[in-house]
C-alpha cells in the first residue's frame, strides 16, 4: 500500500468506501486491492448498493 506510513501515523484501523455494483471495473480494483464486501446499511448514501472495507491492521 503506497500510503502505509500514513495510515500508521494517523492510526488508522480501516478504509471504507460506498459504492455501485454498476461500476463493476472499479468493484473489481478494489477486491484485487484486498476490499471486502461489508452489509450496507440503509439510508446512508442513497446512489450507493454495495459497501467495501479493508482492514489494514
């Protein structure tokens, strides 16, 4: 990860990001990049229906 040193200075546990399933190129970049489909909660982000996260410790 490029921006490992950064993630340990500001103690950072874990990413997440809201997406669409639509964009199936970017979905298929974040899982190569080690993001794991999470349950979306509802009503967070309207246009968003599929909810990643990669743990980095």
């Amino acid at each position: 990860m490029p921006y490992a040193w950064l993630t340990r200075k500001l103690q950072v546990e874990k990413l997440i990001l809201y997406s669409q399933t639509i964009l199936a190129t970017a979905i298929n970049i974040y899982r190569k990049l080690g993001f794991k489909e999470v349950p979306l909660e509802t009503g967070i982000y309207e246009r968003a229906d599929i909810k990643m996260a990669l743990s980095i410790k």
